[in-house]
C-alpha cells in the first residue's frame, strides 16, 4: 500500500465517522424530543 492509497483510507475512513457521529447526535435528539413530548402528555406520538 503506498502513502496515497492510505491517506485516501484515511480521509475516507475519518469522513465515515463524522458522518455516524452526526447520525447518533440527530437520532439522540429525536428521542429526547420524543420522550419530552411524551412526558408532556402526547400520548403516542
């Protein structure tokens, strides 16, 4: 494996894990949203 070939890993490997990092962040968000709603009495929302 040269040097490019694992800098292009590398940048690959880093923007897949910014973008699992921002998924867990906006599904965190969406449950407490969820669970304030519930807990304010929506019912199954």
């Amino acid at each position: 494996m040269t040097d490019e070939e694992r800098e292009a890993l590398r940048a690959i490997l880093d923007a897949h894990a910014k973008l699992e990092r921002d998924a867990l962040k906006r599904r965190e968000r969406e449950l407490r949203r969820k669970a304030k709603r519930r807990a304010a009495g929506g019912g199954w929302a």
